[in-house]
C-alpha cells in the first residue's frame, strides 16, 4: 500500500561527466607555471603604463 504513493524522482547526475576518453593536447602546461607566465605579463603591463612612454622614446 505504501509502494502506490511512491513519488519517482529523475536521477541526479549532473556534472558528473568523464572527458578522459578525449583527445589530449601535445602541449601541456603546468598551473604553476600559466601562473608565473601571467604574473610576468601584469609586471610588463604594469611597467608599460608607467614608463612606456619614456622608453619608447615618444617623450
């Protein structure tokens, strides 16, 4: 009798997709390092802005 009040909920799988089966690039970085590379370029853009001018010798 309790089975006739069963209530089906759909399966919750979301997001709990595997991707290993894909193809893997020949280039891999690791994060440290993508993290060094973008530190290096807001120290170059930080510098260009302040001093660009001046080295570009346009001032």
């Amino acid at each position: 009798m309790a089975r006739d009040n069963k209530i089906n909920l759909p399966s919750s799988g979301a997001g709990l997709t595997s991707y290993y089966g894909e193809q893997k690039s020949l280039i891999q970085f690791k994060p440290s390092l993508v993290i060094v590379f973008v530190i290096i370029i807001i120290i170059i853009e930080v510098f260009l802005h302040t001093q660009g001018l001046k080295v570009l010798g346009i001032i």
